[in-house]
C-alpha cells in the first residue's frame, strides 16, 4: 500500500491522522479513496469538477506529479505520497 502524508492543515478532516495507506494504482485513485473514506476532505482537494485543485501540490516521492503525468501517476505500494497545499501571504 502506498502511504499519503497529510498535511496539519487537512488533518482536522481526517481524524487527525497523519499518514494514510492507500491501495491504489494512480494519484486519480488515491485521491478518490482519500475522499470516498474522508468526505469533509474532498472539498479541500477537489474542485467542482472533480479535478485536483490549482493549489494542492502532491508529490509522488520527491516528485510533483505535474512533472510527471499528473492524476495518471503511477503509484506503488511502496510509493510515498505527499500533499502539499499552497500557502499565500505577504505583500
């Protein structure tokens, strides 16, 4: 199973808890598990259309899946998964 790290932010919608497994083949299907066993979360990294929002940035190792081929990444029950929502402030 591959393990998603959850960001402290997100973690209030997942029972606190930090680190997830997950058997899934793709990011698409680990995102889509995360939701379907944690609802409050889909809002959070989905957008209307069921598409991983603009601001959340999730790692397949130490690479961002827009580097790679995006929700159709591939995932490996070793693969470490990291969620990384995008942080704004300042001037």
């Amino acid at each position: 199973m591959a393990t998603v790290i959850i960001p402290t932010p997100l973690r209030k919608f997942t029972n606190n808890t930090a680190k997830i497994d997950i058997n899934a083949e793709t990011i698409e299907e680990t995102v889509r598990e995360l939701t379907l066993n944690f609802p409050d979360l889909k809002k959070h990294l989905l957008d209307e259309k069921g598409q991983i929002r603009s601001f959340i940035n999730i790692f397949v190792g130490d690479n961002d899946i827009r580097d790679l081929q995006q929700e159709k990444t591939s995932v490996k029950k070793d693969t470490l998964i990291s969620i990384v929502p995008a942080i704004a402030g300042g001037r």
